[in-house]
C-alpha cells in the first residue's frame, strides 16, 4: 500500500470536483451569478455519482461552543468543503474564508472554487490543527 502525502488527502474527491467545475466553466463561461453554477455543479455531482450536500447550515464553533450558523455551498463526502464564487477576482479575504470555515467545521480539506474569471481558478486548502500553532 503506497503512502499518501498529507497534502493530496482525497486527491481523488478533489479532483472529480474540479474535473465537474471544468465542463461547467467550459460550456458557460464566465458572467453568471453563483447560483447558476451552484446549480450545475448539483447537476454534475449527482452525473458523478459524487455524495454531497448543498447548502447546508453548518454550526460555528468557539472554544467547543456552537457561537452560530453558516451556510456553506456544498460539502462532498462529508469530507471536502467546497465554497464557490463569481467574481472577477479572487482575494486573501476569500483564501482566508475558506481556511476559517475548515477550522470551525473541524475538517481538513477545502475547495474554493471562482466561476468569475475568464479561466476557471481554484484553491485547495489544508487544515490541520497540528500546523496552526507553531
């Protein structure tokens, strides 16, 4: 059984989630709202044969106390957080979001994913509380 490096976990999920994003990309382009692809990539999931749940209320947590609720666009395999933009550019707020989200939802791996831009951008993010108190 060959090793896996800790920063291709679910390389697999990943990349059938990106592979979806690109035929939407593809076929729309750019200049619809998120919601658009939000929608498609359901379609794309579901073809697939990803398990995923969309639009979801996650709860926040501070310190072990739920602090609040934030929806997040979809989690796949109840493993990768996925949050999707469309917008003209991404920024370091939104790298840090999605960063945040993984630590207040507990889990390690994250896409985030702009629909904005001419060519389709991607991000995927690591957490691990191992690494953020050094």
């Amino acid at each position: 059984m060959s090793s896996v490096k800790e920063e291709y976990k679910y390389s697999d999920i990943t990349e059938k989630i990106i592979g979806c994003s690109m035929r939407i990309h593809s076929f729309l382009g750019n200049g619809f709202p998120e919601v658009i692809y939000q929608r498609c990539l359901k379609i794309e999931f579901e073809k697939s044969a990803l398990k995923f749940e969309r639009e979801i209320e996650m709860p926040i947590y501070y310190d072990g106390i739920s602090v609040g609720k934030r929806r997040v666009d979809f989690l796949v395999e109840d493993k990768i957080l996925v949050e999707l933009k469309a917008i003209s550019e991404l920024n370091d707020n939104h790298y840090s979001q999605i960063l945040n989200y993984l630590k207040a939802y507990n889990l390690e791996i994250g896409l985030l994913i702009n629909f904005g831009e001419k060519s389709l951008k991607f991000k995927r993010s690591i957490y691990s509380s191992k690494t953020t108190n050094k």
